[in-house]
C-alpha cells in the first residue's frame, strides 16, 4: 500500500510536517510495511515557510529586521539551496499579530522588514521568492518593502517620506538610482487569495483598514493617499495598474510587487501545489490523506484538502480528510473530491485541551488508526 499524506497544518496546534507524521504513525500501527510520504504543505500564508523548507529539504534562516512599529523582531524566511528560492511570509515581519490591539495603526505600521527579508535573502544567493501576504498589520502600500530594497520616496523638500501611510501623504518623487542591482534578476510568485483593487471602495483600506485599527477618517485619508501614491508609480512605471486583482492585498503590498519588482499574484494553494511536485506523489498513490484544523464551508474555497483532491481526483485516487473538527457545511467538501472525513476528537473537552499539540498529534494518530483498521477488515472481506 502506498499512500500519499498532504495534510495543512492545525493552525494553533501543530505543523504540517507534525501532523504528517502522527497520521503516518496511525497508518503504520495497521500496516507497518506501507509506503508512507508525508508532504508537507500550506495555502501561502501561516506555515507556509516550515512547510516548504522542511518538506523540500530547504533550511531556515532567521534574522533580525524592522518590525512594523519600527522596533526589532527576529523573523525567519526559507532557503531551498538546489533552486535558489526563498520562502517568505510577510507576517512574520509586518504581521498584525506582532503589534498589540492597543497599538494597531496603519498610519505608521511599515513593511520594511520585508523588504529586509528580500534583501537578505538576495544576498544569500537567492534569485526565486516566494511570498505569502496574509495577515498584515499595514496599509502602506509597500513602500517600506520598497524603501528596504532601494527605492526613495521623497517629499517636496527632497527628504525620505516617514514609515507607514503617513509617508505615502508627502510622496513627491520616486528614485530608483540606488535600488540593490540584484533585484532585475529576481522572480516572485506572490501567494494572494484576495482580489482587492488598491483603491476604492473594494480597496485595502476600505476592506482591511478597520482589523489594522483604521477609523473612517483615516480610511478616506489613505485610500486618497493610495491612489495618488499610485498615480505618481504610474508616472514613473506606466505598467502600473491599482485596479488590477490583488493590488490591495496586504495594505497595498500586492501593487508594490506588481508595479516594482519582476512579480506574479497567484493563488497560494496552486503555487505550492506546482513547487512541492505533489502530483508526481499522488499519480502513483492508493490512498491520498489531506486535511486541515477546521472542515467547514470555507474549505472549498481554495484551501489546501481541495487542492489535494482535484490533484487526486485526476487519477481517480481515493480521498480521505482529518481535521481537528467540522462544521455542517463541511459536507461540501464530499461533492469537491473528498471522499470521507473524519473529525479527531474523541470525548468531551475544552478548546484549549483539544488543541494542546501531545492531544492533538495523539487523537490525530488514534483515528487514523481506526480508519486503516477499517480499510484493513474491507480488504479481508
């Protein structure tokens, strides 16, 4: 029996690679000679990095950049050595969860600790990135990442425009004479699964400025400010277009890397679907496992088991889902290629007991296990 484990992580409990491996431990307690490949995966945003640099036999950097406030954190990236790739998630530097509730405000949140991430990675060889924008804390369209990486923003006295939106309201010129020389030769796949013009009431600041501490006032300050931020790029880069899908994303990043830099925005489950080569796992599978934390309506809305099952589903493979629970709606799930899923929890607990990772990892290798005893006694019959 071969058998194919491309399962999403369980967000606040354990990694991709963990759940992969008690699933495989649940399998093996049936059939101990089975051919077990556990691959590692995300949709782009959290896990993406560990998932991709442990399950394709990268390693992990971590370095100390400008967080969003202007303060230190340590954030960690992914280098795949054999192809010159970096895998990097934006929030690990500009993320919304590295500043207190208390202290959210788009005015001054800055992505320049991406553009530090990029940098660094740049001159650690690097020539191919792949960036998930989830879960940020900013609304600066970019330009801090930009700002990191070369480029000047300079306001009507010639001086660099402050961090945050606040510096997209002086932008008067854009200098690109000091920009790192390496960054023509680099190549991003932006992992983006929203399709949010800059700008407008669809935009960055409309949707998202209110999770990021944004009043309505300052809501109609930044869309304005974008959208002149966007008309001076355009000035300067003619190919720059604010209305194009996903510009909006994280705070206006996604222009950012569509107007500057050599970039693609494409959904962040078919980037690492196409980079870990699942399909070349699967084609020759018996049985393919994925899942996630939660089943639920959402699921099928580009997430990873449904990725997993249109792979799969392609080689008429069969398709079995775990998740920490479901919901009712998680029944669509079945008409989109999953065959069966099974929710892990076993008794009545509390939230934080069914999440801690030993209780997680144990119900994951438990049900696993009654389900192969299940597959075996079929067999038998």
């Amino acid at each position: 029996m071969k058998v194919v484990i491309a399962i999403d992580s369980f967000k606040g409990s354990i990694s991709s690679p963990d759940a992969g491996a008690a699933i495989r431990e649940g399998i093996q307690r049936v059939f101990p000679d089975a051919e077990v490949f556990v691959r590692p995966l995300a949709d782009g945003g959290e896990g993406t990095v560990e998932a991709l640099a442990i399950g394709m036999h990268g390693r992990i950097r971590t370095v100390t950049v400008t967080g969003p406030l202007g303060t230190p954190v340590e954030a960690a990236y992914g280098i795949l050595d054999d192809s010159k790739t970096a895998i990097i998630e934006m929030s690990a530097a500009a993320g919304i969860t590295l500043v207190d509730e208390p202290n959210r405000n788009p005015l001054y949140t800055t992505t320049y600790g991406v553009g530090e991430l990029i940098r660094d990675a740049i001159i650690n060889g690097c020539r191919n990135f792949i960036v998930g924008i989830g879960g940020s804390a900013t609304n600066d369209g970019g330009i801090g990442m930009l700002q990191a990486l070369g480029y000047e923003f300079r306001d009507n006295n010639g001086q660099p425009v402050p961090f945050g939106a606040n510096g997209l309201s002086k932008i008067a010129t854009i200098h690109d004479t000091h920009v790192l020389p390496d960054l023509k030769d680099c190549h991003f796949k932006i992992a983006c699964d929203v399709t949010n013009p800059l700008c407008g009431l669809q935009g960055c600041s409309a949707i998202f400025g209110p999770q990021k501490g944004a009043t309505p006032d300052m809501i109609r300050q930044m869309d304005q400010w974008l959208a002149t931020y966007a008309n001076i790029t355009r000035e300067k880069y003619p190919n720059a277009d604010p209305d194009h899908p996903g510009t909006g994303a994280a705070g206006g990043l996604g222009f950012a890397f569509l107007s500057y830099t050599n970039a693609i925005l494409q959904s962040g489950i078919q980037i690492i679907l196409e980079e870990t080569r699942l399909e070349s796992y699967i084609k020759d599978a018996d049985i393919v496992i994925t899942g996630e934390g939660r089943l639920d309506g959402q699921t099928i809305m580009g997430k990873v088991p449904i990725g997993v099952a249109a792979i799969a589903k392609k080689y008429n493979k069969t398709v079995l889902a775990f998740s920490g629970c479901t919901t009712p709606e998680a029944s669509l799930c079945n008409q989109h290629g999953i065959d069966a899923f099974f929710p892990i929890l076993h008794t009545i607990t509390t939230l934080e007991e069914a999440m801690t990772p030993e209780n997680t990892r144990q119900n994951l290798t438990d049900t696993t296990e009654q389900v192969f005893r299940l597959i075996q006694a079929v067999q038998i019959h």
